[in-house]
C-alpha cells in the first residue's frame, strides 16, 4: 500500500498542472522499487478555501502525504521520499521560483491490526484473478 494524497490550495490550478504532477509523482513512486503496482494511489483534493502564510492571495500550496504500510525500513522510505519529493520539485518548479509557495511531504506508517482493505485489483494485477 502506498497511497499519496495532494492537498492544494485553489490558485496553484493557475499556475501549475496538477495532473501532470499527479502523473509525474505516480512514476516516481513506481521508481522507488519498494511500492506494488497494485497499491499505488496517487489523488489530488483542492482546498475550497485556503490562507497561507501572510494571507497573499498568491500565495499557494501543496501539501503531500504519503501514507504506506509497515514493513519497509526507514532507510527505504527516506530514499522513496526523496525521490518523490524531486519529482515533486521537479513539477513545481514554476511555483517554487517564487516566494509565494510552500511544497510539504509526509510519510506515514499505518499500523496493519489497525488498517482494512478489500482490493481485488491485487489479483488482477498479479494474474490471480
């Protein structure tokens, strides 16, 4: 499982692609070697109303939270980070050049005797099904 959620701010539609994001950061999720095909998500939400920072109106964010399952070592996640916060650089860098934008990413463990799942795509994917 690995399941990357984007929260933004409304302007940053105006300034960047946000599917483009979302597909450049699904690659490198791919990338890392560590994540099953099947257990990939990638979703972006925008935030109907936002203040950031000093409250500029051109002022934007995008906040990223991956959240995995338990199993990988700290030294993988970090390396998967840094790979998918570059590719998130790398997608934002109109955005970044200015001093009106914030980039944030979080990984998160979700404890498995506290996580359900029903996912039938895992077979599909494997050739199980």
């Amino acid at each position: 499982m690995a399941h990357l959620s984007i929260e933004y701010s409304p302007g940053l539609e105006a300034r960047a692609d946000v599917q483009a994001l979302c597909l450049s950061l699904h690659g490198a999720m791919i990338d890392t070697g560590i994540f099953p095909l099947a257990g990939i998500r990638v979703r972006a939400h925008k935030a109907d109303h936002a203040i950031v920072a000093d409250g500029l109106p051109e002022n934007d964010f995008a906040a990223l939270t991956l959240a995995v399952g338990a199993g990988r070592t700290k030294d993988d996640l970090r390396r998967a980070g840094d790979l998918i916060f570059a590719a998130a650089r790398a997608a934002l860098a109109g955005p970044l050049s200015t001093p009106h934008f914030a980039l944030s990413l979080e990984i998160r463990v979700i404890d498995p005797e506290l996580s359900w799942k029903d996912t039938p795509i895992h077979a599909r994917l494997s050739g199980k099904n």
